[in-house]
C-alpha cells in the first residue's frame, strides 16, 4: 500500500475562474507517464508498489539474454507496463504465490449446466480450473466474461500500441501445459512475449512475499507447467546477481525501468495522446467496482459543461477533464469488499474510503505530465466549510476548478443507477446539491451545472 502524507496539497492563488496558465503538451514521454502511473495498477493487483515497474526490468533483461530485435523488445515493453490494464482487482501472480494453499484444495467437477454458475463467481487459480473444465466439456466461455488479459489487451490497442503488444498481454495467464486462459493455448502458440511477462511477474511477486531461493525454487518446480522452460532457464540465470535484485527495490527503480526502454523508438505523446491516457485509465477505475460503471467519465462530462458555462478557456476544460477522469484513481488503493457493500459501512471501513483522495493525491503528483491537475483531482471530496474529507480544505483554499468536480461528482453519484438503489432524476438531485450551497458546495458552481445539464442528453428524465 501506498503511504500518503496527511498534510493537504497545497495552493495559492485566486478562487476566481482565471485560465490556469497551463502551456500545451507537445512532447512527453509515454513510457515515463505509464511507469508512474504503474503504481495504481499495482494498487489494482494488491501487489506491493513497484510490482510493475519491477516486472519491466526482469523481462526486459529476459529479452536482453534472449537477444530479441529492436522491434521486439518495444512490443515486450509495452506490453510489460501495461500488463495489468485489464485488472479489475484480482492478482493472477499471487495464484503463484498461493500455489501450495491452491493444490491442497479438493478437485472439482462441474457439467456444462453448472460451469457458467461457477465461472460467475470464481477468480484466479479457480476461474482457470472452471474454464478449463467448461471446455472441455465442449462448452463456450461466455461472451461477457471477459479476462483481465483480454481487457488490457483491448485497452493497448485503444492507446494506439501494436497488435503484438496487445497479443502479449492477452496470453500473459496461459500456461506452458495447456491449462491457462483465455484460449488454453500449449508450449510455443504462446506468443513469446506472454511467456516472458508470465515468468516476470510471477517472479517478483514470489521474490517479494518469500525472498529470492523461494522464488527459483518455484520456476525450477513449475517450469514445463506454468512456464517455458528456456524462459525458466534465463531468469534462473540471474540468481547469483545480488546487486541487481537489491537495486530492484530501491527507490530509483521507476527511473531504471524507464532506462531499459529501447530509445530509439521511445514513443512520445501530447495532449490528445495523455487524454487517451486518462480515459484508459477511467475505465481501469470504474471496473474497480460494480457500482461504479462509468463513474469517472460521466463525472468528467458534467465537469466539463459546467467549465464551459464559466467561460473556461478549451484548454483550461481539457486540463479538468483529466483531472475528473482521474479523481478517483485513489480507489484502486481500497478494499474491493469496501467498495462493493451495498450496507452501511463501519467506522473503519469508512475511515479506509475516506482515504482514497489521499491515494489519488500519491499516485498523480508523482506524474509529471499529471502535476498541473493533481491537486484538483485529490480534492473532489473537500467542502466550503471544512468539513470534507480527507484534508478538512475551506473555501480560501479551494480553487474553481476544485469546486466544480465536488459538484459534478455529487451529481453523478445522486443520479446514476446503482444495484441497491434507482438514480435519481435531474431536478431531485440538484434540488439536494442546492440545500448545501454557500456551506458545502459552491454556489457558482452549482448554478454552473444547474444550466450545464438542461443542455446535456442525460439517462435520467427529470
């Protein structure tokens, strides 16, 4: 878990809607965004920070010993940081971790009648077994039961990576034996970049939990099973290199996994390309939770009509959009059974909710490209009077910007349909966000959105 510091994020500067001053991205270096941003996936696999980043250097050298092309190695990057894109909060690594746990359970045996059922509710090492049996037993895995692989291999693609790439991360769970998912591919039709990441990560998640000799114990005792054993072989080759593995743990490992990208065709992004970004990583927030499908980018649309009916300037609302997409970042950092309870909460478990603008604040001002929104972003849950969360930020202290995502944020949340419960419509829920203007929520703001939203296309009549 991230540490994040309990002193708000600070500001100075006018209340008033000014443009914010923030010159145009022409030239950013994608692969420095991606490897920031990692700790959020990290966050998203319950793996220890640096998991990504961690990942990307031992494949990376895996490729190096491999002596792949140029070509080849750019694909295998890609494909290394965005190797848990499609997560929606389950590890595949630690099956690896928990192997001994997962072998000592009873086997199953499942019809075709009953595979869907347990499809359904299965994860990790079970959902393999479940998925296994449902083919063979010449049934189909359905249509919307998509993998995190095939996720994160559709969202390589929309952020404009290679097919090889994206290929890459959608075979990352098969297995050298057959036995993996999505399409229970055998030895050399796993396309050599899954291979790899699959011996990566795994690697580093036992390194990190068990230490180093547990971790070459477990390639030495699944090679030929889980693993490619010349895969296997390369990794196992490392073991003697105690200075390297030490340094994967120190704080410049983000910097080296950067390093390792091959420079010549580093890829550069500007603002239509960070946008990208953003959105990419929306989708990765809202599948945190089923109560929360399409949250950010909804959020983002109000935030960006309310901007406009303040006169914003376009790039000033292009800056906030990023900043909505992004605002609940933090809650990859929270407990799935938190964010999936349809009861009240306990103290404790609000108290760990409540912390999530504070994740948000840790991963996105780490983001250079990102620094400009990072504070907005963090204080989408602050009130006028003081009486937010998780700073406690007044009105003094709270910028347009600021006070704009509070209100499209609480408008979202009031009017979008939810298991538990109906959406509100329109007037009902701006009739709620009015009763706390001038103490809660900014009046300007508020009347901002009020006018927004009668020219938005909204599911909900009012």
């Amino acid at each position: 878990m991230i540490s994040a510091g309990s002193a708000p994020p600070q500001y100075s500067g006018s209340s008033h809607p000014t443009p914010l001053g923030v010159p145009s991205i022409t030239h950013v270096s994608l692969s420095e965004v991606l490897a920031a941003m990692s700790r959020a996936l990290d966050l998203t696999e319950g793996q220890s920070v640096g998991h990504t980043v961690r990942t990307t250097i031992i494949g990376m050298r895996i490729a190096q010993e491999l002596d792949l092309s140029a070509f080849d190695r750019v694909a295998l990057y890609g494909a290394l940081l965005l190797k848990d894109s499609g997560s929606s909060g389950h590890s595949s690594a630690a099956d690896v971790v928990n192997a001994q746990e997962t072998q000592r359970r009873p086997r199953i045996s499942l019809s075709p009648a009953h595979a869907l059922t347990a499809i359904k509710s299965a994860s990790g090492e079970s959902l393999r077994a479940v998925t296994a049996l449902f083919r063979k037993s010449k049934g189909r895995v359905p249509h919307g039961m998509l993998t995190r692989a095939e996720r994160g291999e559709s969202m390589a693609l929309r952020m404009g990576f290679s097919t090889a790439t994206a290929d890459g991360i959608r075979h990352i769970d098969e297995h050298w034996d057959g036995t993996g998912i999505p399409d229970a591919r055998v030895g050399h039709e796993i396309p050599l970049f899954s291979r790899i990441i699959l011996v990566a990560q795994t690697l580093d998640a036992f390194y990190m939990q068990r230490g180093l000799p547990a971790a070459m114990r477990m390639l030495r005792e699944r090679s030929g099973t889980w693993f490619d054993p010349q895969v296997v072989r390369i990794a196992r080759s490392f073991r003697e290199d105690t200075p390297w593995w030490e340094s994967l743990q120190s704080p410049d490992a983000t910097a080296m996994a950067v390093a390792v990208e091959p420079q010549q065709h580093t890829r550069f992004v500007d603002d239509r390309g960070l946008d990208e970004v953003a959105r990419a990583f929306a989708e990765i927030i809202d599948a945190k939770s089923s109560y929360t499908y399409q949250h950010s980018t909804n959020v983002a649309k109000y935030a960006r009509a309310t901007a406009f009916e303040l006169g914003f300037e376009k790039r000033d609302v292009a800056v906030l959009n990023r900043a909505a997409l992004l605002h609940d970042v933090g809650k990859l950092g929270i407990s799935s059974s938190i964010l999936d309870k349809a009861g009240p909460m306990t103290d404790d478990e609000r108290a760990e909710m409540q912390r999530h603008p504070l994740y948000t604040w840790e991963i996105l001002q780490r983001v250079g490209a990102f620094e400009t929104f990072a504070r907005t972003a963090a204080l989408h849950h602050e009130k006028l009077d003081g009486s937010g969360y998780p700073w406690g930020v007044k009105a003094e202290d709270l910028d347009v910007p600021a006070r704009i995502l509070c209100v499209a944020d609480i408008y979202e949340a009031l009017t979008a349909h939810r298991p538990y419960r109906a959406g509100l419509s329109r007037d009902a829920a701006l009739k709620i966000i009015r009763s706390g203007s001038a103490k809660h929520v900014c009046p300007m703001a508020c009347e901002a959105l009020t006018e927004a939203t009668r020219h938005l296309r909204v599911a909900i009549a009012s």
